[in-house]
C-alpha cells in the first residue's frame, strides 16, 4: 500500500510540474489568440470536475467512506472560489474579457463547495472534519501560490487558464484520494 501511495505521489508531482511547463514548451512565442480553443474548453472541464465531484459524494456515501473526504473536497472547492477572487482582485482586471473565468468561476465552484462540505458533515466521523479542513487548506494555500506566481500571463495567453483548471482538477483527485485513505492516528496508551 505504501509503494502505491509513493507512486501516486510521483506521478502526481509529474503532472503538477508537467502542467507548469506546459505553456512555455507548447507557446513559446504566444500570439494574440494562439489556441483559443483552450480558452473554449474552459465550460467543458469545469462541468467535469463539478460532475466528477457529485459521483465521488454519491459513492462516498454508497461505501461509507469516512467524511474527511468530502469535507476535505468541499473546503477545496470554496477555496478555489476565494482564490479566483483574490486572483481578480490582485491581478485581474475587469475591462478585459480574458479574465471573466475568474468572476464567473467562484459561482459553481463556491456551490459545489457548500454543498459537498454540507454533505461531509452531516456524516461525522470523530477528528475526520478537522483533518477534512487540513488537508483541503493545504491544497486551497497551493492553489493560491500557483496562481499568484503565474499571474496575468496565465489568463492572458495561451493556454488562457486551461492549465490552472487541469490543476484543479488534480488537486480535486489528490483532496478526495486523501481524505478516503485518511485514518485516524491511533492513540496510544499511557503507560506508566
């Protein structure tokens, strides 16, 4: 079990580096509207990942699986909601369409949220919502430095975005793997 979870993790850090160089190896000159067919497909992935998170609540609750899961999954989805806002805040701006994924995303991604923390919660599992909320944090603080660190640039050329939604959708994967495999640390008995 450990040398699959070493595995996941590597090629999880893959992917992660894979999709930060992936806009400098693909358009290394960008035009004005090089490829924006990713900018089109933004709709499609989010509907995916909404989807994805829907079918994963519904057989969470199928196998009992522990509420750090969800919880873990709903406090991420409304991070991702603050973390469009903060990031159109700080360097958006609203005189350029290119960067309305960011006003426009926070909605689904907030609800989902909502929902998907009311669900993880209404199932308790003792300690699981505190390590819910940890592990959705963490990867919510990540998120924010990704974006933060790619900046405009990331929304205003190719791949206007895509790459940040791909991320999403990995670290949505990676939060819920988390919070199902999650187990409570055994305490251990005072002797003495």
């Amino acid at each position: 079990m450990k040398s699959m979870r070493a595995v996941g993790l590597i090629v999880a850090l893959a992917v992660v580096v894979g999709l930060w160089v992936f806009p400098a190896i693909a358009f290394p000159n960008p035009g004005v509207n090089d490829a924006m067919v990713l900018a089109d497909l933004t709709l499609p992935v989010v509907g995916a990942i909404l989807l994805a998170s829907i079918a994963v609540l519904i057989l969470g609750n199928v196998r009992r699986w522990p509420s750090t899961a969800p919880v873990a999954l709903g406090t991420f989805l409304i991070g991702v909601a603050v973390v469009f806002v903060i990031s159109l805040v700080t360097f958006g701006n609203m005189s350029n369409g290119r960067f309305a994924p960011l006003l426009l995303l926070p909605v689904p991604f907030g609800l989902a949220g909502i929902v998907t923390l009311a669900v993880g919660l209404t199932h308790r599992t003792a300690g699981a919502a505190r390590a819910g909320f940890a592990i959705g944090g963490v990867a919510t603080a990540l998120l924010l430095a990704w974006m933060l660190a790619r900046g405009a640039t990331d929304w205003l050329q190719a791949p206007y975005g895509f790459d940040v939604l791909l991320l999403v959708a990995l670290e949505s994967a990676i939060v819920y793997v988390s919070g199902v495999i999650w187990r409570r640390p055994a305490r251990r008995a005072l002797s003495g």
